[in-house]
C-alpha cells in the first residue's frame, strides 16, 4: 500500500527553498528536452543521458538529480498512457511549479523533525503533525521519496510517500454490490443508500459562480477561478471519503466489494443531464474505495453494468418497461417491486457470484423494499 502524507512547513525557510526549487525546475525541464528529442522515457535511459551534463551545469547534488529525473520520466510515461486512452497525440511536459524533489539521502524524516538538503546546506524544521500524519510517521510505514512544493498561498509542503505492505485478503465472508447513480452516490444490496444531495448542490452553485468569473476575464476573477477549482476538489474528496467510510463501517463480514465498471459512458443525454455526468465522481469514488478497503484485507472488483438496472433482482427477466425512472421503482410481474438503484446492486452482486461460480443462477431472496427516500449519512 502507498499512501501520500502532506506535511505543512511554512514560510520560514522560504529563500532557501525557492533558490533550490527555481534550479531544479530549470533542471527538469532541460531534462525533457533531452528526453523528448531522444524519443526515451525509461528512468534509467534518461539518467545516463543527462547526468554528467546537469550536474556539470547546475551544481545539483547527485541525489537531486535522480530525483528530478525521476519526476521527468514519470510525467512522460505518465503523458503517453493519458494520450493513448484519450486517443490523442502527447505534449510535451513543461514544470513551472516551485519544487524539489528528495530522497532518503537529501532528506530525514521523522515524526517531530525534518532534515532537508538545500544549497546552502542542510535545514532542520521541527514538525508537530495531527494524529492521522501520526499514524504514517510512527515507523509502522516505510518513508519512500518526497517532494517538496510551494502551493499558491506561499508556503512549503512536504509531501512524503509512505509504504506498507498491505494485510492479507480475507478468504471468508460475503460479497457486496454497489450500484452508483447521480439521485444517490452509492447503493448497496444490503439496502444502504448513500444520497449525493448535498454534493450536487454544492457543484451546481460552484458552476453558477464558476460561470459568473468566466464572463469577467480579469486577472482577479481568474484567481478566484482557481481558488473555486481547488475548493470544490477538497468539498468532492471530503465528501466521498465520509462516504466510503460509511459503506465499510459495514463490512464486517464483507470480504469482497464490486462496483459497476463505468469507466466509459455515453453523453447522449442532453445538455443538462451530460453536464451532470461530466462531474459525476465514480473513478475518484472507486479509487478511494479500493484504497481503504485495501488496508483491512477487503478486495474490490469492477462487473458487467449492462441490463443491471433493467433485469430483476429475483427472477433475472430482463424488461426495461419495469423500471420508472421518475419514480425510481423497479417492479417486475414476478412481484419483486424495490427501489431501482438497489436492484442494480443485488444484479451487480448476483452477477459476480456467477462470473466466479459461486451460485447457480438463483437471484436474490433478500426482503423487497419499497422506495427509500434520499438521505444524508
């Protein structure tokens, strides 16, 4: 398991920092040049090519070179996945950001203290971190690179990468499946509903304003632009976190989570309905889930979305006629009559145990409900 720790540290060293971090950008980019031109995006590759030439001009302690190295062939390898799943042709990177990036060499990292190389020599910072920082630094994670940055306010964070195997799967317990939609972020077939009210409102008011700066163009609405961006990023993260800790507080005696694989979607839905779909969170969803329930022994898998919503949850009749989407009721002449999402999130379920051969084909026995109203957890 990797995780990433942000370590707060100011303003006091910040001439230190800037000096190393404006070599370091320059030296990153001449990295790219000779990389890009070279057609080569291996680590090592770039490494034998650059080395000698970067040190000689910018007098970078060896290890920082690696590390801005590093960081190149990461972005490159990172930009030609990006241009072949979007289908189109990679740009070049170009780092304009202020940071640093260091190793277990040029840097000592310890729960109250941080030894940092710059320039001038090394600097010594006393940390205080929060209980959940804590956690990470207490030696029970293996500390890995970290990458010191200058955010848009001014001050310096630490961004360290931290390391830990994770604990074995659990071999025994039951399957969960999760049907997510716009009306409700997330559906389990035990019957819990997560509501995405409050996330919506919350994006649709953050457009509105979003929409307002846009049509000022000046350079202080451009500003309060970006503050809006990174502000409804902390609002979505924060929201889907408690989300996902709400699922899992659950699963007790869940040993395997399944989600519908939605990567790809259609937008033929008209303005306002792709609108929704285009900030509809499902991957950054399904990453945080994979990541928690990853470190108490809980597998996550992706399924089949087809006909999920449309086939019922206890004969299997597929029929798109059953399902009301204006009153989000599934009812099937068989006399299963439920909530809609959550009949996709018993199909989701019954569908993986089929794909593994652990049923025979029976659909869910589980006590039909009627429609839940949305709710906040």
């Amino acid at each position: 398991m990797e995780r990433t720790v942000s370590i707060k540290i100011g303003k006091d060293y910040d001439s230190e920092f800037s000096e190393l971090a404006a070599i370091f950008v320059r030296a990153m980019n001449d990295i790219v040049e000779v990389a890009w031109g070279s057609g080569v995006f291996s680590y090592l590759q770039i490494h034998y090519l650059v080395y000698h030439q970067i040190r000689e001009r910018y007098g970078l302690k060896a290890n920082h070179i690696c590390a801005a190295t590093r960081i190149v062939a990461e972005a490159l390898r990172a930009g030609r996945t990006r241009a072949r799943r979007k289908r189109h042709q990679q740009t070049r990177p170009h780092f304009v950001l202020p940071t640093v990036g260091y190793d277990i060499r040029t840097s000592k990292i310890t729960a109250d203290h941080l030894s940092l190389a710059t320039l001038g020599g090394r600097v010594h910072i006393d940390i205080h971190p929060s209980e959940y920082q804590l956690s990470f630094l207490d030696g029970t994670w293996k500390i890995c690179s970290s990458k010191l940055v200058r955010r848009p306010d001014g001050n310096w964070y630490l961004n360290v990468s931290v390391f830990k195997a994770a604990p074995p799967p659990r071999t025994d317990g039951e399957v969960l499946g999760i049907d997510q939609g716009i009306r409700h972020l997330a559906v389990t077939s035990d019957g819990q509903f997560l509501s995405s009210g409050e996330l919506n409102r919350r994006t649709a008011q953050l457009r509105r304003n979003r929409g307002r700066l846009q049509s000022k163009g000046t350079p202080s609405s451009r500003k309060r632009l970006k503050r809006l961006g990174r502000r409804e990023n902390r609002f979505r993260d924060d929201y889907l976190h408690r989300a996902v800790k709400s699922i899992l507080s659950e699963c007790d005696d869940v040993r395997v989570i399944v989600l519908e694989d939605l990567k790809r979607f259609e937008k033929g839905y008209g303005k306002t309905l792709n609108r929704r779909l285009s900030n509809w969170a499902t991957g950054r969803f399904r990453d945080i889930l994979s990541d928690k329930a990853e470190e108490i022994g809980i597998l996550t898998d992706t399924g089949d979305p087809r006909y999920t919503s449309q086939k019922c949850s206890r004969c299997g009749r597929v029929e798109r006629s059953n399902r009301d989407l204006q009153r989000h009721l599934y009812s099937c002449s068989c006399g299963n009559r439920l909530n809609d999402d959550l009949n996709a999130g018993r199909n989701i379920r019954s569908n993986y145990l089929l794909s593994i051969g652990e049923a025979d084909g029976a659909q869910s026995t589980a006590p039909d409900v009627t429609v839940a109203s949305p709710y906040d957890w």
